[in-house]
C-alpha cells in the first residue's frame, strides 16, 4: 500500500470508502445467498420428510388396506420411470430382497446416507446428497423406523434438487443484480460525499496557489470550523512575512547609508591629502574604495533581491518589462546600429519583483549588445521544468551574434568580478549577479552556443500563466 501514501486525501477517502463498501456488500451477499440455500434446501427437506412420514405410516399399519396403498403420496413423479423423485423401503433385519419402491425407482436402488457417514439428526432423521440412478444428483432423506413385528426398516425418499438449485441460482442473480446496482449507488454517493466534504480544502488550496501567482493578497471566504483556523494562520503567516521583509528592506537600505558615507569621506581625505596633486597613495585609496563601493553595492543588492524574493504573491508581467529593456538598450547602441529583437508570447508572468527581472534580463541584454556585430534577440516562453521550478516555469534566451566563447571561457566568464576582456566598460559582476539572483529565486542560469553565431544566455525563473489560474471552487 506504500503507492497510497503520495495519493490526494480525495483519493485516499474515496478508494478506502469504496474497499469497504464493496467489502461489506460481497459479505451480505455471501451471508444472504448462504441463508437462502439453507432455507431453500430446508423446506425441500421438509417436503421430502412429510413423504417419508407418510411411508412409514402406511408401511407401519398392519391392514392390509394401508399396505396396498402403499406409495400412493398424491405426487404422479413417483410414478414416471426415472423421473427423479423416489421412495424406497428396505428391511435391515429381514429378506435383503424384501425391498418395497417406487415404480419411478425401475430396477435402481437408492444409496444409504449411512453408508456415506451422514449423521443422523433430531428423530434419527438423515438429510444429505448422493448420486442415485441414472448418475443424477438427489437430495436424500431417510430413516429407521420399527413396524412392530420385531423388524427394522429403512425409509427413503428422495428428488432431484434441481428445483431448488433453479430457484437459489434466480435469487443469487437477483441478489448479485441488486447488490451491484447498490456497490454502485453507494460508490458514486461515496464520490459525491468526497468531492463536497473536501470543497473547503480545494478552496483554501486555490486560495494558496492565487496569493502565490499574485491574484490575491489573502485568503478569503468562509471555510468550516476544523478549516478556518488553518486559512487564518495562513493569513496571519502572510502577513508576518510581509512585515519581516519590509523590515529587512528598511535594514538594507539604512546600511547602504552607513557605508556610503564613510567611504565618500575616505575618498575627501586622500584628495585633501594630496593638496590637489594625486600621488600614489590617492589613487591607491581611490581605485580600493570604488572597490569596496562595487562590492558593497553587489551584496546590498544580493540581499535586497532575497529580501523581495522572499515575499509571497509578487508577480510580475513579463513582455511590458522586457519590451521596455529592449526599447531603452536599441537606444543605447544606436550608433553601433544594433537591431534588438524580442518574441514574447502573452500571459507570462514572472513569480518575483520587476526591478529584479530588469535587472536579470537587463544585464544579459546589455552584456549581449555590448559583443553583438549587429543583432541581439530575447525569446521568452513557458516551459514545464521537472525540478523545483514546476510546470510554467520562464525560459529567457539572450542571443547575439558576436564572436562568441569557446567552453572553457563560457564557465570563467560568470565568476564574479572575471572580465576576459578589459576593452569593454564594466565591472565585470553583471553576469555573477545575474547568476546568483537566478539562484535566489531557485533558477539558473548558463551560457551556450547561439544559433546567430555568438553567445546564448539561458535563463529559467519561476513563472506563471494567466491562462492557466487555478479554479478557487
């Protein structure tokens, strides 16, 4: 049963209802068909007995009237050869030959329940089957009765349970009919009863996954009262994560504060120093503090991004943000005649602040137009990622059709602070940016081969549809 343990609580109610029911239908049925064999067999016995009763009766009386009415039970198959109904008297301490039968009984004899090891019942009665004449299958009854005269004789009567058999195999199908109409009834209730008593959890679920996508800020509605605790936990959690965040971001941002102004004053004092004339501890001082404020900026960044990407529900459309990068960059390298491109569908969003999606997508733009020969190009699309990205997951592709990067140079390339070429204006950390805010949002980012010639920079976010929201009832 280990394969139910990862099935929905809808799943695991509904397959457990229907095992049980199923279960204690089979049962009745069994104990149903069982009962009516018993009692059908009963009175079948019953009828047999009250001819053998008879029998012995007329057998018993010493008038010679009884016993020349002897067999005569007011039932014609007695008298058919074969016929499957039978009586039979034979003496235990007389002539063996002395036997007494119905003419139905021809030249056959009737085999001794005794004999089978059928115990005798209440009266020294013995109820049970045999095959007799003409190998057919009979419901025997039998018993020993004394005549009076010192002697001893067996009583038998016996029939075909054919009857009886017809009419227990009507009543199972009846039965079986029923009792599967029922297990179905009982099973689609069964459904009915799961998909309402479990309404409140898909509605508190899709409660979750709309604050998550951005379409909600809380949970609403009513829920049960085993239910409503856990939306308004939910809510308050929310909440508290909202304020935690917003308390973090005020922290960063006063500590940008703090550092910057130190530096500027640092920066103040070596040029006072130098009396207007840099030497070469000016420039040392200079060159590290621009360092240090490159640095700085790199990790208050970093922990703003984790910060924002830590909030729940923030979303963002995607073609408005990359349809205004793509603009503002076409200006940027208008002199160099760069022609920048962008395929971008409809309805995607990315699961996290705009300003940290301009800054991924804007560095790669800006990194791509820098080396482009005279094409850059952004396709963006929704892709069903197996990890923790899940179904919908962005794919942003950044190509140029500039030199390009040999393997080895792609994989030095996204180190922070690595420039393989110092011709071109940068710090040299807007790759590794890049990298490690993809990894705070838990994407990734790599550089391949292009299709145009150049470098392809493949990114993957978290991202959603708006075609694709899911339905709150």
């Amino acid at each position: 049963m280990a394969w139910l343990g990862t099935r929905s609580i809808a799943t695991r109610l509904f397959l457990s209802a229907a095992f049980w029911s199923v279960l204690i239908l089979l049962v009745a049925g069994i104990s149903l068909a069982t009962i009516n064999r018993r009692s059908a067999e009963s009175d079948f016995d019953e009828r047999l007995s009250v001819y053998m009763r008879a029998l012995a009766a007329n057998f018993a009386d010493p008038g010679d009237d009884a016993r020349s009415n002897l067999g005569q039970l007011g039932e014609v198959m007695f008298e058919l050869p074969l016929s499957g109904w039978y009586w039979q008297i034979t003496p235990l301490d007389g002539d063996p030959n002395d036997i007494r039968a119905s003419r139905s009984l021809f030249a056959e004899r009737l085999p001794k329940l005794a004999d089978a090891g059928v115990e005798a019942g209440v009266g020294g009665t013995r109820k049970g089957y045999a095959v007799g004449p003409d190998d057919r299958r009979l419901r025997i009854v039998e018993r020993v009765i004394d005549t009076g005269d010192k002697h001893h004789y067996l009583v038998q009567v016996a029939a075909s349970p054919d009857e009886v058999e017809a009419d227990i195999r009507s009543f199972n199908v009846a039965l079986g009919l029923t009792l599967a109409i029922l297990a179905v009834a009982l099973i689609l209730s069964t459904m009915l009863q799961v998909r309402f008593g479990l309404r409140p959890l898909r509605r508190l679920g899709a409660g979750v996954a709309a604050i998550r996508q951005g379409d909600a800020e809380r949970i609403e509605g009513q829920f049960p009262r085993d239910i409503a605790p856990l939306a308004n936990e939910l809510n308050l959690l929310i909440a508290a994560n909202r304020e935690i965040v917003d308390r973090a971001r005020t922290h960063v941002g006063n500590l940008a504060h703090a550092l910057k102004t130190p530096l500027s004053v640092i920066v103040n004092e070596a040029s006072a120093q130098a009396a207007g004339e840099p030497d070469a501890l000016t420039a040392k001082v200079r060159d590290q503090v621009q360092i240090m404020r490159d640095q700085v900026t790199y990790y208050l960044d970093r922990a703003r991004a984790a910060a924002r990407s830590t909030v729940i529900g923030n979303v963002t459309e995607v073609k408005p943000v990359i349809e205004g990068l793509v603009r503002t960059f076409g200006k940027i390298y208008r002199d160099r005649d760069i022609v920048f491109e962008a395929r971008l569908p409809d309805g995607l969003r990315f699961r996290g602040e705009k300003q940290d999606l301009e800054d991924l997508v804007g560095n790669l733009v800006d990194n791509a137009g820098k080396w482009a020969q005279g094409r850059v190009t952004v396709t963006v699309d929704s892709t069903n990622d197996p990890g923790e990205l899940g179904p919908s997951a962005l794919l942003i592709l950044v190509d140029d059709d500039g030199a390009g990067l040999d393997a080895e140079a792609r994989g030095l390339v996204a180190r922070r602070g690595r420039r393989l070429d110092e011709s071109k204006p940068g710090s040299g950390l807007g790759l590794s940016i890049v990298t490690d805010l993809a990894g705070t949002y838990g994407g990734s980012f790599s550089l391949d081969q292009s299709p145009l010639g150049g470098l392809r920079a493949v990114l993957r976010l978290p991202g959603s549809r708006t075609d694709l929201r899911p339905n709150p009832v």
